[in-house]
C-alpha cells in the first residue's frame, strides 16, 4: 500500500465510501480541482491499483478570533496559514483497518513540511458530526461551534490541532 498525490488514470468511479457526497467529490471533482484549477491535493492510498481512501488538502486561513482562547493568546491578530483537510474517506472494504489513521498522519507531516517551508500553524478539518471522534482521538479540538444544528441536517463541526502538537507528536521518543 501506497499514499501518493492522485493522478489523472486512477480508478475513481469504483471508489465507495457510504457517504453520497464523498463519493462524488471524488469521482467528479476531486482530479478537475487538481489538474486544472490547483485548488488543492488529494492523496490516495492505492493497494494492487485500487485506490481504498483518500485525502483531500489546500491551505486555508482561519481568523484568529474563531481559534480557542489558547491559541489566540499566542497567535497574532491577523488570519493565519494553515493546512485545510477539506475531505478524508476510506473504501468500506478497507474501513476500521487503519487506513483513516494512515492518511491522517500523512496529512500531519505534509503541514509539518509545510510548516517548515511556508508557514503553517495547524491543521483544521469541518468533521462530519460522524467523524468528530475520529478527530479527537488524534488531538483535534472543535472551535468556532457553528450556529444552527438540526438532527435533520447535521452542521460539520470545524477542529484544529495546532502545529505545536503534531511535531511533538512526530519526534522520535528516547
Ligand atoms: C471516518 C473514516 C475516514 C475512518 O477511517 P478508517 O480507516 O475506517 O479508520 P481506522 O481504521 O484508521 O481507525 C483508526 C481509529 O479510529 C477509530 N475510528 C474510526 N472511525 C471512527 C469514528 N467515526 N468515530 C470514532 N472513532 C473512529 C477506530 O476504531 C480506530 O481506533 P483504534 O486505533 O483504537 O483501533 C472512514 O470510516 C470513512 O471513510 N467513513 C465515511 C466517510 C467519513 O465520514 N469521512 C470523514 C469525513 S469528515
């Protein structure tokens, strides 16, 4: 199994998640977005040719005010840079193997890359209200709790995990 950046020939339209609309950002929108707007990356985990899950980035900023109070005090006032994880999904025969987790971490050391090259302050994700434990296993914390949440059409709730934590995370124990 490998992550890397999608490419024009791979097989999209085989591509299952049980989400609807994952589905069809991935089939219709995610190589346009790529190859002929720039708008963003996916990564792929491919296994045999078949892609199992993908990841979705674009830098993003976020207003400093919606960050929690933590990270204000030690931020500046302008928004500032960070790596959007705009989609994340998994295949369902390859579900609760790991491979969510895999492309998570891949998505945390691109912003710690990123980070080092250009700036960047965290990671923020809009989390499927299904997800947001996901999320939390890993050091992400909701902020900016949106306004308007129904049963019947559950709001994504925006995280963060700071760059802070995911080079902490990423340096080798002694
Ligand atoms: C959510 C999703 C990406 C997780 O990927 P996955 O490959 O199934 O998850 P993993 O096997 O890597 O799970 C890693 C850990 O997270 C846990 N986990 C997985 N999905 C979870 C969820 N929805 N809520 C809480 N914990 C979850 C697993 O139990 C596992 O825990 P462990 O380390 O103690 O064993 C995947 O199930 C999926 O694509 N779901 C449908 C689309 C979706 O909701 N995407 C998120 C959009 S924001």
């Amino acid at each position: 199994m490998e992550i890397r950046a999608l490419r024009p020939n791979d097989d999209r339209p085989a591509f299952r998640c049980g989400d609807e609309a994952l589905d069809r950002f991935f089939q219709r929108y995610a190589g346009q977005n790529q190859f002929r707007h720039y708008l963003g990356v996916t990564y792929v985990a491919v296994d045999s040719g078949r892609v199992l899950g993908f990841a979705t980035v674009a830098p993003r900023h976020v207003d400093i005010e919606d960050l929690p109070e933590r990270a204000r005090k030690r931020l500046p006032r302008y928004p500032v840079p960070v790596l959007g994880l705009a989609r994340l999904a998994v295949d369902r025969s390859a579900q609760s193997m790991g491979l969510g987790r895999q492309l998570l971490r891949f998505v945390l050391k691109l912003a710690a890359k990123m980070a080092e090259e250009v700036g960047c302050a965290g990671v923020v994700v809009d989390a499927k209200p299904a997800a947001v434990d996901f999320y939390a296993r890993y050091g992400f914390a909701p902020f900016d709790a949106l306004e308007g949440q129904s049963d019947a059409r559950p709001q994504p709730v925006a995280m963060w995990l700071p760059i802070q934590a995911i080079k902490a995370a990423s340096k080798p124990a002694h």
